[in-house]
C-alpha cells in the first residue's frame, strides 16, 4: 500500500502534459492490486482534473523599462516654466528654467534659470552632468546642490547627501500639474537633516523632465509645479 501510494503521488505531480500524465497513472495502476486500482479508478471519476496554473505575474507597478536618463534628457534643449509658490511671500512666481548647451564630451548640460520677481527677475546659470553615480545638479530651483537621480535607478533605492535621506519611491506614479497628467512618474522623497528638519518630494515624468516639486521645511514650505515645457 505505502508502495502504491509513492508511485501515485509521483505520477500526480511528475510535471507532464495530460496525455502523458495519464499514461504514468495508468502504468502505477496496472502494477497494483486490481480491487484498489478499480476502487481508485471509480474515485477519479469524480476528481477535478489536475492542472498546473499557469505562471503569475508578478509585476505591481514598482518596476519600469524607462531608463534613467529619460526622466531628466540633457541632451536636448528645452524650456520650462513652474508656477512658484512659497509661506515666505504672497501669489505666484515664475520660474523659468532653460536646457542650453549640451557637452557630449562632459555629459553636461548648461542651465540658465530665472525666477520672475515682481521688481527685479533673479536670474542663476548651473549645470547638470550625467556621471557614473547618476545624474547630479550643481543647483536646482528649490534645494541647491543634489543629485537628481541616482545610478542604477531601482524601486526603493536609498542614498544620503549630507544629513539628508532620499529614496526612489515610486517608477509609476502619476502626476497632475497644470501643463497636464502624467503616467509613470520618477517620484523621490527626502528625509531633511534625517528627518528632524523636514521633507520633500519630486517628480519627473518619462521624456520630460522635472514637473513637480515640493519642500516641506520647519521653517518654510515651497513648490513648484510645471505649467508649460518646449523640448527643441
């Protein structure tokens, strides 16, 4: 009995199709007792025939075929314009931020940014280079200094600069600004001074760029969301 009961089980679950699966049960069964194989073959009159699943998707939105560099393209001119807004003055301000010329030698773009000022516009040149340990900004409208994505990018990838904390938390997020909806969104939040200090959070949408950022600091808050964008 305990004979027939291994030769049946590894005829159940040897990975064969149905036709051949049949003909490994019908071997076990010609080799056993004939009262218990009858018995049996009565009982699998009435059995739910056995099938393998078919392979499930495991796939929940945290992975992307975007590569990195598309969700920031320096090697393109462009302009783009954010509303600006911040609890250290009233309205909305301007920021204009313009893509000029592309090194291929260095892997860096030239950037002129301007922020509109009711009196006086303020205008600052910095640059963004694409370097082994990702994309990095000598400035950036709202924090300074950073690095805009990291290399490789992954889904939760941690990295820290200074006492700051950022993460990639999502490769799929969707984004409402005023310039439009966007699918599949970069989105990276960051622990200021590890969190003591604050956060902040930033989007950037495949082929565009950056379209949406927001600092949640102790002492001020500020964002800026893309409203127009001209890639030439």
């Amino acid at each position: 009995m305990k004979k027939f009961a291994i030769s049946l089980l590894v005829a159940l679950a040897a990975p064969l199709g149905a036709a051949a699966q049949n003909a490994a049960l019908d071997a076990v069964l010609s080799r056993t007792d004939a009262v218990l194989a009858a018995e049996f073959a009565r009982a699998a009159q009435d059995m739910t025939p056995f099938t393998v699943p078919p392979p499930v998707s495991i796939s929940d939105g945290r992975y992307t075929d975007t590569p990195a560099a598309d969700y920031l393209p320096l090697d393109k001119k462009a302009v783009y314009e954010y509303e600006y807004t911040s609890s250290e003055f009233t309205g909305v301000k301007v920021v204009r931020v313009e893509f000029l010329d592309y090194s291929d030698a260095e892997k860096s773009v030239r950037i002129n940014m301007v922020i509109f000022n009711k009196t006086k516009p303020k205008v600052s040149n910095f640059s963004i280079a694409s370097t082994p340990a990702g994309i990095s900004a000598s400035d950036s409208p709202l924090y300074g200094p950073r690095v805009e994505i990291p290399f490789p990018l992954t889904y939760n990838m941690t990295w820290n600069e200074g006492s700051d904390r950022s993460r990639v938390a999502a490769l799929n997020a969707k984004v409402t600004v005023p310039a439009g909806t966007y699918n599949g969104c970069l989105k990276i939040v960051t622990r200021l001074g590890g969190g003591d200090a604050g956060s902040a959070e930033r989007d950037y949408a495949p082929g565009v760029g950056l379209v949406y950022e927001q600092v949640n600091a102790e002492d001020h808050q500020e964002t800026i969301k893309l409203t127009s964008y001209q890639l030439k």
